[in-house]
C-alpha cells in the first residue's frame, strides 16, 4: 500500500482471494476503510521468498564486520567544512 | 543552501519535504495534462502509473538511464586500484565504495524500468554507443592518489548535483536518490582521508596527492556540463522540477565548497585567478576547458575506448552466468 503520493509502498498485510482481480479488491475492502492509501500492490503469497529470522546471524553476516561502509569510519580534520 | 549537518541534512531535509507535501491536498487539475501540472506545482511526485507527457517520459529515460551507466562505467577507474591499494584496510574500503557504485547503478535502472523500458535495452544502448555516461570517467588513474582525488572531488561533485534530485518530481526516482546520496557521504569522507593522509606524509606523498588534484580538477568542473548559457535541456527540466537548480549555480556551489576544504588538506587547487568576490560572495574561478568536454562526450577522451571496450568484453564475458541463471530458473519451474 502506497499511503500517499510520493511514499514507497509498504506490507499492510494478507488476505485470501481467488485471483489478482479479487484480491486488489478484497485488499481495498479489508485494508483501506478509512482511506488509509491511494495505491495497493497485491503478489501471491506463493510468489515470495523470504529468509527466515532464525538465520538472520548468517545471513546478514557479510556485512557485520564492514564499520567502513558508514561515513562516521572515517576522521574528519578539525575545522572542515561540509564533508 | 547547505546548513552545518551538511549534505546529509540537505538529503534529510528533501526526505521531510516529500513527506510533507504527500499530505498536502491538491487544488485544481480537472484534465490529465492539468492534474500533472497540479501534482507538479504541489512539489508531489509523479508515480509510474500515472499520465505524464511523453517528453517527460523521454527525458526521464535518457537523464535516469545516463546516471546508471556512469554508476557503472565509473567502478572502472577506482577498479584499477583495487589489487594495488597500499594496505588491507584500504583495500576493503575500496572493494565497498566500488560494490556501492554498482548497487547505484542497479537502483537506477530498476527506477529506469518503471518508465517503460527494460534493462536490457538500456544496457544494449550503452554498448552500441547510443547513450552516454558521464565524462569523468574517461580520464586515467595514475597513482594512488586519483583514488583520494576522485573520493573527494567526483564524488563530491557528484553529491553536488545529486541533492537537489532527491526533490525530482518523479517519485521513483527521487527515492533511489534519497538512498544512494546517504551512501556517497562515504565515499567522499574516504577519498579526503586518503588525501589528507598522503598530504601529511613524505615529500613525495604530497607532491602524489598535489598532482591527482591537478589533474581532477578541471574535469570535475566539467561534471556539471556545458555553461547554461550553451545547456540544451535545462529550461524545459526546470520546469518540470527534474531539475533544480543550473549548471552553473551548481558547479560554483562546488567551487566554493571546496576552497575551504583544499586549505585544510594542505593541497592547492590549480587555478592562479581562484579568488573571493565579496560583492558576489562567491569565488571567482577559471572555468574547465568545455571544447574538451564537448571532445569527451563524443568520444574521444583519454579513456573512452578502453572503458566501452571493457564493458563490452565484461558484458559477453558474463553472459554464461546470465544464461545460466535463466536455465536454473526454467528448471526449477517445470519441478516445482
Ligand atoms: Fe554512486
Ligand atoms: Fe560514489
């Protein structure tokens, strides 16, 4: 569901639904009542693949030991401006 | 234009104003062509599915499509670094500027892709030529140092020109610049530590670092394309809000970013009339050699032949794991 004009679509939530037709308009019905967006995306529960956060340790591991990937890794002289 | 928190303040700032003015209503716009203008004026974003004019769409393709291939074309030069950077440390920090690049490349095509075309043959566009990337790229790195200078000044002007389209009209890509300027704050920051390292070392060191900022800088003067009176495009971009600001306002705003930033290094910038204009409140500054520019597009820069020729061979040399993807895919399908 995209909230407003301008903002990327977020997960809301799941429903049941014979078709992609059906299910744009059942997602409508159930999650957009009180016109909480003005966009809605349905995908097939089927269609997703999604890690799972038990192995979230090793999965996310090669980038655990890379600090120099944020800007505070790094000393800024005394006195620079805009950097 | 830039408050003390800097760039990613600015970035912060254009996050806010989206949000913002997602929740403002629109007035007006009773016809396709007039609610386009209604979004517009409101500064909402234009989405995907909505109607645009063609030539927005046309615009949004080449400019979106041009960033993408410079991401990409541009892991070239700092790539030649990579087996050769002076220590582990800054070797890791390099693999992750030059891996980010790519990711901003994928990012950008992927908002590409919303307008209607596919990777695919945007890629092909590149190969054959029949769009460009960015000049900078077609310059050589000779020693270590063109790695620091392209942190800080490329990538710096990169940033420059950036900011301002995280305000650009089209959502998706308004939102890819949001995420990748946070990402470049790094690669500025690692490019001046190489520098300020180097031009705190031996005498030779500095001599190194003095002579990449000789080389960088005029090129990076040139990032910001031809002076606004020769730009082609601008008018109809401003209008639109792709664009916000001009070249020219743009690349002085780099010019007087960097005198101060050139100063703490040590290192001086190679323009003998760089001088502050008081009645301006602004340097006064040589302007890049744009006949050279106009040579680089076309082609026939330093590097232009060895990077398409790389990318090519990079392109064909890669298609077996395109292709084997694809097979796997297919497989697993027909099982499944
Ligand atoms: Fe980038
Ligand atoms: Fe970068």
């Amino acid at each position: 569901m995209r909230p407003r004009r301008g903002l990327s679509h977020g997960h809301v939530g799941s429903l049941r639904a014979p078709d992609a037709a059906m299910a744009l308009r059942n997602a409508r019905d159930l999650y957009t009542r009180r016109q909480e967006g003005v966009s809605i995306w349905v995908v097939p529960a089927t269609a997703i693949t999604a890690s799972s956060p038990d192995e979230k340790d090793a999965f996310f591991d090669p980038a655990a030991d890379k600090v120099y990937r944020h800007p505070t890794f790094y000393e800024v002289p005394d006195g620079v401006q805009h950097l | 234009m830039y408050g003390n928190d800097g760039l990613l303040g600015e970035v912060e700032a254009a996050e806010e104003a989206l949000r913002d003015a997602a929740g403002r209503r629109l007035s007006g716009g009773e016809g396709l062509e007039e609610y386009f203008i209604a979004v517009i004026e409101a500064d909402q974003k234009i989405e995907p599915r909505d109607w645009m004019p063609d030539s927005y769409r046309k615009t949004l393709i080449r400019q979106i499509a041009q960033h993408a291939h410079s991401e990409i074309i541009g892991m070239q030069p700092e790539g030649n670094w990579i087996s050769r950077a002076p220590s582990l440390k800054r070797k890791a920090i390099l693999l992750a500027k030059v891996q980010d690049e790519a990711g901003h490349g994928l990012y950008l095509y992927a908002a590409a892709e919303t307008l209607g075309v596919s990777r695919d043959e945007l890629v092909q566009m590149l190969l054959e030529g029949r769009q460009k990337y960015s000049s900078i790229f077609n310059y050589p790195t000779l020693t270590w140092a063109d790695v620091g200078a392209i942190g800080w000044l490329v990538d710096g002007a990169a940033i420059v020109n950036q900011v301002p389209l995280c305000r650009c009209s089209y959502g998706p890509y308004a939102r890819a610049m949001i995420r990748i300027c946070k990402e470049e704050s790094f690669h500025q920051r690692q490019g001046y530590e190489i520098l300020h390292t180097l031009a705190h070392g031996t005498d030779g060191q500095k001599a190194m670092a003095q002579d990449a900022v000789n080389r960088w800088w005029y090129p990076s003067l040139a990032m910001f394309g031809p002076p606004d009176a020769d730009s082609t495009h601008s008018a109809q971009s401003m209008a639109w809000k792709i664009k916000r600001f001009s070249n020219d306002e743009l690349r002085q705003r780099f010019v007087d970013m960097c005198v101060q930033q050139a100063e703490v290094l040590g290192l001086t910038l190679p323009d003998a009339d760089l001088r502050w204009n008081e009645e301006r409140k602004a340097y006064d500054y040589t302007q890049p050699d744009y006949d050279e520019l106009k040579r680089v597009i076309s082609g026939d820069g330093p590097c232009n032949r060895q990077r398409m020729a790389h990318r090519r061979r990079a392109h064909a040399e890669g298609a077996w794991v395109r292709e084997a993807a694809a097979a796997y895919a297919k497989k697993r399908h027909a099982i499944v």
